[in-house]
C-alpha cells in the first residue's frame, strides 16, 4: 500500500520557470511568462528562473546564435524586471542536476503518457520519424527542471498546461513506486489576459519564437518603428469592436489583439472592450501601437545596453548556477538513495 502522497502545501512555496533560449524572445513569451516571472519575485516568493538551453537543441541550434540568444535572453529577464540578488537566474546546462533527474524521470514517465503530448505532436508534424529523440523526452527533462528544486508553483503560458500536468503526473508516480513523499505535486499558475497570445498573422497559431514568419511576432528586441508596422498590419476582420466580448467569440485576430491590449495596460479584456466599444481598428490599432511601444521599448534599451556587456550577462548567470546547484544537489543526492544508487565516491 503505497503512501499519500504530499500536496504541494507542506512543501514551502517555490517558483520555477524557464524560457528556451531558442530564438529571441516575443510579446508571447513577455506576457504569458517574463512579466509573470517579475510579478512572482515581487511578491516576494522564492524565485527561480532558467534559460532552457537543454530544451533548445532539442531542435537544431547554430552553437553561435544559441550562445547569443541565451545571453539576450538573461538580458531580457532582467530587463523585464528580474533582480538576480533577489531571483536565481541561470542557464540551465550549468547545472548537471537536470540532466541527471532528467534521465531518472525517463525511467519514470510512460511511452504513452509521452505519446499524447500536443506540443511534440504539432512540433513534429509529418516528420514525426526524423525528429530527435531529445524532443520526445522534452517533457520529462521540463519536470526535472521543477522537480529538482521541488518547485510547488510554476507560471507558464496557456501552451504549457499539459506538460505541468505530466509533470504531475511523474512526481505522483515516482512518490508511489519508491513509497515516499518525495516530490511536490506541482500547480501550473496561468494567469493574466493574455495566457496565451496569438500569431499576428493568423488568429488560430499561437505566437512563437520560432515561427518562420518575423510579421506573426512582436519581438522584445523590435524598435517602435518596427512594432507599428507590425501591429498595423496585424490581420483584423472588417468589423469594428463590438459592445461586448461576448462579440469577439468567432473574431479570434480581433480578440487576440484585444487581449494584448488588456495585457499591456493591466486591465480585462471586458474593460478593453467597454472603452473601444464601436471603434474601427483603423483607430484601436494605432492605440495599440503606443501603448505597445511604451510598455516595450524601455525593456528593449535595457535590452541593447546589458548586451554591450557579455561577460557580465555570463558572471550572473554563473553565480545563478552557483545558487541553483546548492539547491538541486541534495535533493539530487536524496533522489539517488531512494532510488538505489551507491554513492560512494570521494569528491
Ligand atoms: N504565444 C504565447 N502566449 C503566451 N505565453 C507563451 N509562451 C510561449 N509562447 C506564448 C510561454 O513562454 C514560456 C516559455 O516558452 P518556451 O520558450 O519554453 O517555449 P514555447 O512555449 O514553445 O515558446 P515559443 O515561443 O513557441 O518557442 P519555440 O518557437 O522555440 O517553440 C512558457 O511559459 C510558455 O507558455
């Protein structure tokens, strides 16, 4: 009979989240996740947060750019608001415990379990036979991400919610086979008005980092110019916004650019929609527009200013590391006793 497992209660509140340095960052990932990570560290929970360079080469990365890309991508973080003397930043190779939890929990998840993902299905496509094995397994490397700081609160985007829930399902698992209450059962918090944003060119794919088209994103690294074009010619129907959002329910471009709105400015949506109620995109976009670039562009200087600086973007990120290790060790030792690993090597 095994033992009840621990809900995340008993466990103190920890936040981990992370970011795959595997493009540069877009009003997507600044809304669903960044501006959620500096709010979390600002309530003053334990935060930490993981350029997931391992998650990246999952698919293919050029070694210049992904080395270029994560060091924007720490810079971004801090931009956005993440203080490193009060978060953990790091990149996420620089700590070995991933890696090694990581394989444990291959043992642990299930084939079907893995095989039921969307994410890898639409990552996949057609070439489902072609794509690395690493890209199947992302799932479970992400679980060891949050479990090897046995995280109980992770903010992720929309897109997210299965593998939270696979992480779950792997922490549950593991407490029952070995008997113990090892492993938090961790909670996704998703959360804001825009959990999930919207390519700008097609209302029904989400906006991402890797989409071949540069116009379906707002990048963190896109001047003004470049955000007003994209917003202006962001795809729209002909109607203007309607009194309620009830009316946006088969009008995903427009929703989607409402909810950006509404993001941005820190209001819902309904109230969004209250403002503009009747009003032609030709007039709601160029608002957009502005409020866009003003929320954006001081995060886009401290951006260009930061990357003036590499060694110092790489000395952070070290002594992130260097905190997050002394976290994931023990819990790491622990997980290899439990397990059945000898551990007898003098270091
Ligand atoms: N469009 C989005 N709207 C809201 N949140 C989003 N996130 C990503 N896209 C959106 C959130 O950002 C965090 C980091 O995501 P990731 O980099 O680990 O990978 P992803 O979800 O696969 O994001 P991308 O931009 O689409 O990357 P690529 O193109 O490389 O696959 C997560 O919390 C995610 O929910």
């Amino acid at each position: 009979m095994s033992e009840p497992v621990q809900t995340p209660q008993t466990f103190t509140p920890r936040i981990f989240s992370g970011i795959q340095p595997s493009g540069g960052l877009t009003l997507g990932n600044y809304l669903g996740a960044l501006k959620r990570f500096v709010e979390k560290q600002d309530e003053g929970i334990e935060t930490i947060y993981c350029l997931v360079d391992m998650h990246a080469i999952t698919v293919w990365q050029d070694p210049e750019k992904l080395r270029q890309q994560t060091r924007e991508g720490a810079a971004a973080f801090i931009a956005a608001g993440i203080d490193p003397a009060r978060s953990i930043l790091f990149n996420q190779s620089q700590v070995t415990a991933h890696a090694e939890l990581g394989w444990i929990f291959n043992c642990v998840a299930r084939m079907g379990w893995m095989s039921r993902m969307t994410q890898f299905k639409d990552k996949a496509g057609k070439n489902s036979e072609n794509v690395s094995l690493g890209l199947f397994a992302y799932p479970a490397l992400m679980a060891a991400d949050i479990l090897a700081y046995k995280a109980t609160h992770v903010p992720v985007g929309e897109d997210q919610k299965q593998h939270l829930e696979l992480t779950r399902d792997i922490a549950i698992k593991f407490n029952n086979d070995y008997k113990v209450n090892f492993f938090p059962v961790t909670e996704p918090v998703i959360e804001g008005a825009a959990t999930r944003v919207m390519s700008l060119r097609d209302g029904s794919k989400k906006m991402s980092k890797s989409d071949p088209s540069d116009q379906s994103r707002i990048n963190l690294t896109d001047d003004a110019d470049a955000i007003s074009a994209k917003i202006r010619k962001a795809k729209t129907d002909p109607e203007p916004l309607p009194e309620t959002l009830d009316g946006l329910k088969d009008r995903p471009e427009a929703r989607n650019l409402v909810n950006i709105y509404a993001a941005l400015s820190g209001q819902s949506a309904e109230s969004v929609v209250a403002e503009f109620a009747g009003a032609q995109f030709g007039t709601f976009k160029p608002r957009l527009a502005e409020l866009a670039v003003a929320k954006l562009s001081p995060i886009t200087t401290e951006m260009n200013r930061l990357m003036r600086d590499p060694a110092e973007i790489d000395r952070i990120l070290g002594r992130g590391a260097e905190q997050a290790e002394a976290i994931a060790r023990p819990i790491l030792n622990d997980v290899y006793d439990i397990v059945g690993m000898i551990r007898s090597r003098q270091v």
